[in-house]
C-alpha cells in the first residue's frame, strides 16, 4: 500500500529505524542510538530532507493536478493537450 508520501521511496537506517513488528528490539535501538548520537542526528537529517519535499504546498496541489489530468486522459474523459501530455509523459 503506498500513499502519496511515496513510502517505497524510504530506506531502512537511512530515513527510518527499522523496528521488529512488535517492537521487541525497541529498548535495544533507542539505547544503541543514544550510543551512537552521529548516526541519529544523521537518520534524522535524512529523514528531514525526505519530508521537505512534500513541504511545498504549491507543488503537491500542481502535482495533484497533473495527476488528474493524467487520470481524465486515460479514462477517455478528456483529449490530451500534445504539450502537456509530453510534460507528464517525460
């Protein structure tokens, strides 16, 4: 399942800290990182940076648009602009 936060996109230990699914290692990761605070600050600068792109308002409504766009075309409800078909096809 992937949302508009494009999650597939993350990288375990880059932008997040993997966690067991029922957190039996959490005591263990929160203490290697209190250990370890240069790679915290580092998985969360990353994680920071991933977020900020989703940060500009302007964008994500533009994108929104495009992908609409995209959806009327492909749908047949809607003749594709040539321009901005190119633009949204790359």
């Amino acid at each position: 399942y992937e949302t508009w936060f494009a999650e597939s996109e993350l990288v375990a230990d880059v932008h997040y800290v993997p966690l067991e699914p029922d957190f039996t290692d959490l005591a263990e990761r929160v203490q290697y990182l209190e250990r370890h605070p240069t790679e915290a600050e580092r998985v969360v600068a990353a994680a920071n940076a991933y977020c900020r792109k989703f940060a500009d308002e302007r964008a994500e409504q533009a994108i929104c648009l495009l992908v609409l766009y995209k959806y009327f075309v492909l749908s047949g409800q809607i003749e594709p602009d040539p321009e901005v078909w190119r633009f949204i096809s790359g």
